[in-house]
RNA sequence: AACCACGAAUUAUCGUUC
C-alpha cells in the first residue's frame, strides 16, 4: 500500500482529484484487504478540498462497507471543509457523528474546531474546547496554542493571549514565527507597538528570524497610529533583508496613507505594485476602489469595479461596501440599492457595514424612514447593529426634529449593551 | 523502530468641523 499512497498523494497534489478517486477505487478492486483508512484520508481530503463534501461522505460510507472504517483525520477533512464553508450546524451534527462511532478528536480536531469558532467572533466557545481537550488529556500542542493565542488577540484579550504565550513555553514548546506572529500582530493591532517591538527581540534571540509576514504586521500596526515614516522604515527593513513587498505590504500602506487622506500616494504605490508585476486581488482592487470613493470619483471607482472582473478578481463583500459607502456618500442612494441587489445575486450577502452605510446614507439625505427599514430589515436577518449605526439612525431622526424616536433608539442602543464613546 | 494522510500568524469597507 505505501507505494500505492505515495502515487495517491502525487495525484491529489497536482489537483487531479478525479485521478485519485479511480486509483483508489482500482486499489480496493485488485486487493480490499489491504487498502488501509490512509489510503481512503487522502481521498477524503482531497475531495474535501474541491468542496465535494457529498462525495466525500458518500465515499467514507462505501469504503466503511468495505472494511476501510475512516478515522478521525477522514473527519477532520469534513469538519474543515464545513468550517470553511461556515457550515456550524453540520458541523455539530458530524461531532455527534464521532462520537456514535466512538471516534475520538485528536488534536488536529480540537484546533480546526478553536480557530474555527475564534474567526467567528466565539472565543469564548474556543476555550470551552481547549477546556475539554485537557480534560480529556489531549495535550495541546503549538498549533492549538497559536490559535488560542490569535483568537484572544482577535476579541482583544491580550492578558488572556499572553498568558497563553507564557502557558506554552512553560509546557516545554518552542514558539515558533506564527506564534510570534499571532501575538506580535495582537498587539500591533491594539496599538501597543512597544510591546509588539520587544516580542520582536524576544523573538529573534531565540533564534526564530524575522519573516515578512511579521514585518507586515508592524507596518500595518504603524500605519493604524498613522505614523507611516514608521511604517516606510519597517518596509526598508524588509527590503534589506532581501525579502521583496507583497501584495499585503502594498495594500496596508497604501490604505494607510488613504486615511491620511494622502490619496495621490496611495494610489501611486499601488501602481509600483503592478509595475513590479505583482497580481492585483480582491483586496488590491478593493483598496483602489476605496480610494477612488474617498476622493469622490465615483466614476473611476467603477470603472475599476469593472476592470477587475474581466481581470478574473472576484469582488468581495467588502468590495461592495465600499462602492456602496462612495455612492451613499455622494447621495446616489439609488446606485447604491443597484449593487445592493447586484451583492445579493453574486450570493453575497449585506453585513453590517453594508447596512449602516446604507442607513447613512438615507438619513443624511433626508430619507430617514427608508433608513429606519433599512434598520428593521437588518435586524430581520439577523445582522447585529453598531454603535455606527445607531449613530446614523440617532442623528438623522434629530435632525428631522423626531426626537422622541431618536431618544427611544438611545435608549434600546443602551440596552443592547453599547456604550456611547 | 523510522517515514507517509487532517489543523495555526499579516492586508481592503461604516458614524465623530456635537
């Protein structure tokens, strides 16, 4: 079989999935019995990773017939392809499945399941698995303690996050860069750049080198605090190193200076960019947009709306929000219900930044009641509001003289938990 | 015995000349 499994592995790597389920099916026709759950995982995966989540789980029922039973690693690919797909509720129902079988999770599962759930905004839940794994003995290893570590970042907890840090070397591992990584952009991102440089130093006098990721991650940090002669020095740094920009060293700073309303800049970086033949993608585009938006030319931002489709680059959500926000901006209110419908048909769907712009955008152009809907429809669906949006709505209706609304608003913002800043 | 399957870090979008 070990041969067998090499041959499975060179198919599925160069994307042939297809290849790869005829071979496996080929190895179970000349001899079943000594077709292992290996050969069958790396199927699984495989399939997973097209999104063939259905095959997948019809295959683990057809080899289980067979005698190949799947393992847990067979449903860690499932469980990462319906986290990928934000599918919780399968999610659940394939834990429950586990455990039926008696499947135990290793610790893969418990880190699909910890980064899942943080990059969902549930860090709380994230513990409650890191709980179980201890008591269930299942040692925690770096993977899951980056997770943990980025996801405490991710909800602000930067005690929690360093703790985590200091848990970890203490438990005899290693930090390696993304473990730095992960907490060196925590706080970077929470503005503690101090402390960010000095994790830097702890960092590399453990012999772990400094990467391009963790550059970008100063620069962005430095670029948040608008202190971009930081940022170009870090981006010298980079160059010194020999590493060259990417497209992520790009984008942050050319949306930092578009925050400092240096938009000529911005725009001109992204320019070298292309020059030195680094691909646009959705956010390269996206940030373009956003400048064109933010200096009013609404004209141009579509016209590069336009030209990254028959580039190929999807538009995002956000891309939407952005062009969505530059129109409300401008009070093309009906432009900006168009891409609204265009985002639904591309089977994006409104967040709240979609929302509250559009809810600006209504109330400062005198449309408060289209914006107090706006407001209703997004609660519908389920899309939590924030301190922005009431702002917007609050705003508006006192303009219009509709105080008692307005202070019934507050007074609900409140209650929802949302302080006034 | 060793080896081979699953998991972790960076960028874009909203209010505040009250």
């Amino acid at each position: 079989e070990r041969s067998c499994i090499v041959f499975l592995l060179s198919l599925r790597k160069s994307g042939d999935v297809e290849a790869c389920l005829h071979f496996y099916h080929h190895m179970i026709d000349v001899c079943a019995d000594k077709v292992s759950f290996y050969s069958l995982a790396i199927v699984v995966e495989g399939l997973c990773r097209k999104g063939e989540i259905e095959r997948a789980k019809s295959l683990m029922n057809g080899s289980s017939g067979k005698g190949i039973k799947p393992n847990v690693v067979c449903y860690n690919s499932l469980l990462g392809a319906l986290i990928r797909n934000g599918n919780f509720a399968d999610v659940t129902d394939m834990l429950l499945e586990m455990d039926a079988l008696g499947l135990d999770k290793n610790v893969a599962t418990y880190t699909l399941l910890i980064d899942g759930l943080s990059k969902r905004d549930q860090v709380a839940d994230a513990e409650t698995y890191f709980e179980e794994m201890m008591r269930k003995e299942v040692e925690p290893d770096l993977y899951v303690y980056t997770s943990m570590i980025d996801g405490n970042c991710k909800a602000g907890k930067m005690r929690r996050a360093c703790n985590l840090f200091d848990e970890c070397i203490e438990k005899g591992l290693k930090p390696n860069e993304r473990t730095y990584g992960a907490l060196i952009n925590g706080l970077c991102k929470a503005g503690q750049m101090e402390a960010a440089l000095e994790m830097l130093k702890d960092m590399q006098s453990n012999g772990v080198d400094v990467n391009q990721i963790i550059l970008n991650s100063l620069i962005d940090g430095y670029c948040r605090k608008g202190r971009l002669d930081d940022a170009v020095k870090m981006q010298a740094i980079i160059e010194k190193k020999g590493f060259e920009l990417d497209s992520y060293t790009y984008s942050t700073l050319a949306s930092g200076l578009c925050k400092l309303k240096r938009t000529n800049e911005a725009k001109k970086l992204l320019f070298v960019m292309e020059e030195k033949g680094i691909k646009h993608t959705t956010v390269t585009y996206t940030a373009m947009i956003n400048i064109s938006c933010k200096e009013g030319d609404l004209s141009e931002a579509k016209r590069i709306f336009h030209k990254m489709q028959i580039d190929g680059v999807p538009p995002s959500a956000v891309t939407f929000n952005a062009l969505i926000d530059g129109f409300c901006k401008e009070g093309s209110l009906k432009e900006a219900q168009t891409l609204r419908d265009e985002m639904r048909k591309k089977n994006l769907a409104a967040d709240v930044f979609t929302y509250t712009s559009l809810i600006h955008g209504h109330c400062i152009f005198g449309k408060v009641s289209d914006g107090l809907n706006l407001f209703g429809e997004m609660l519908e669906k389920g899309v939590v509001p924030t301190i922005v949006t009431y702002t917007a709505l609050i705003s508006g209706l006192s303009k219009e003289g509709r105080s008692d609304e307005a202070f019934q608003l507050y007074d609900k913002m409140i209650e929802e938990g949302l302080t006034p800043d």
